[in-house]
C-alpha cells in the first residue's frame, strides 16, 4: 500500500465531495451506460476493481445484476458508495471493501459472472496491472463479460509539458502523485490477448477536456 499513499491520499479528497446517484437513471456518459447494459445482461454476479463512489456498479443492479462487489484503495470512495448503495436499498446486494490488488486473492475461481475495470488499470504499477488483469481471468468465469476502461495514449511530449516524471520506459507518475501507464492500443492488445477476446472497442470522447478514453468489451478466455 505504500506505493499507493499519493494514490490514497488524492482519492480520498476527491471522494470527500457530495455525489447525487439515482440508480434508476442513466449514467451520464451514453457509451458507459450502453457499456454496462452490454456486461450485466445475463450477468448475475459482478466484481469492480478501483469501483470509485460504486455508481457504475451500482448502476449494474438496476439491470438486474444480484450480486455486486467493489473494491477500491480509498477509504472516502468506499464509504461514499455504501452510502450511495443504502440510500437507493442496494445495500443486500452490493459488497464493498477497502483494498488493493492483494485483496483480490481472496476470491474463488469463477467466482463472478462479470467485472468492471473502469479508469484504473493504467493508474497502477505495471506489475500490479498485469496482475489484476490476471486475477481477473481466474475469478470470472469463462465467457464471462467484462468491461475496461482506459485512458487514451499520450503523446510523449504532451506528457512532458505536463509536468509528469517519467519513472521507466511508458511509466510515469504525474504532479497529483498519480501513476500513468501510457499503453498503445498495440501495448492494450499485446496485454490482454491472452487472457480475454476484444469483442468491441469504443472510443468515448470527453468534450470539455478535450480527451478520449478507450472503452474495450471483453470476454474472459
Ligand atoms: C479514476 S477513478 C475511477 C473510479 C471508477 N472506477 C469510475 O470509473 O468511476 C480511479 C479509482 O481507482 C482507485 N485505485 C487507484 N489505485 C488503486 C489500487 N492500487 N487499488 C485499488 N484501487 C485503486 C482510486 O482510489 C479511485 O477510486
């Protein structure tokens, strides 16, 4: 957890503000909302890795998801999703708990029908991301769904002007303490190739920071 306490210590910030969630109404970004549709149909059980406040996970339950559980590093993101999950009587159904990539051995082979890994494979250590991508393929179930979220791939230079330090080769840690794993698509490829089938890649374009994000259906190997 050590190498994570910038990590923490930024999240849980965030994750102090107050956040409105209504589980009966769309997800505000439509190719997440048609994402999640796409992983709970037929989909019982559902794991989130780096979960945040819970509200795409919890989202999954009004599509008749029985069993969501999410994981993230943040103590604030953890106690901000239970609130959320209570105050919209999803608190039988969800299951959350404050951990890192350690916390996902404690699960059972095929033990999910589905997962979430939204915005935070890249925010990892290389070794750790590999692991969750590992970790990930034992604990769901073959032909199980999953949906990943990533940010888009920066130019190098762009990276510089920022400000972020660049730690190993594609691996950088930005002002904010927060790590960035610049993948290429080839790099995202390469990575899950043997462990998932891409079924779908979508590019979500995030208007107001003049960013994309890649968002990838998978089904586990
Ligand atoms: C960009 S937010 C994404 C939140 C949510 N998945 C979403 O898409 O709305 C990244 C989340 O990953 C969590 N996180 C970062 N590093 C983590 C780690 N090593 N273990 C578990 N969670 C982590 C953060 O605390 C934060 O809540």
């Amino acid at each position: 957890m050590e190498a994570y306490k910038e990590t923490i210590e930024f999240w849980d910030e965030v994750f102090q503000e107050e956040v409105d969630f209504d589980k009966n109404q769309p997800i505000s970004i439509e190719e997440i909302e048609e994402g999640l549709k796409w992983l709970a149909e037929g989909s019982s059980s559902i794991i989130d890795f780096g979960c945040g406040n819970g509200k795409l996970l919890l989202r999954c339950s009004a599509f008749g998801v029985d069993r969501s559980v999410g994981i993230d590093i943040s103590f604030k993101a953890i106690s901000t999703a239970e609130e959320l999950a209570r105050d919209n009587d999803l608190s039988e159904k969800s299951f959350f708990r404050t951990g890192g990539i350690s916390s996902l051995s404690d699960f059972q082979e095929n033990e999910f029908d589905g997962g979430i890994i939204s915005n935070v494979l890249d925010n990892l250590l290389p070794d750790d991301g590999r692991r969750l991508l590992k970790e990930y393929n034992r604990i769901i179930k073959p032909g199980g769904k999953i949906l990943l979220k990533l940010n888009d791939h920066i130019e190098p230079e762009t990276l510089e002007g920022w400000g972020t330090e660049e730690i190993s080769d594609g691996f950088y840690k930005e002002e904010t303490g927060l790590y960035f794993w610049n993948l290429t698509d080839d790099d995202v490829e390469k990575l899950l190739s043997q462990r998932f089938k891409i079924r779908k890649e979508v590019r979500v374009e995030f208007k107001e920071h003049d960013q994309f994000n890649r968002l990838y259906y998978l089904i586990n190997r």
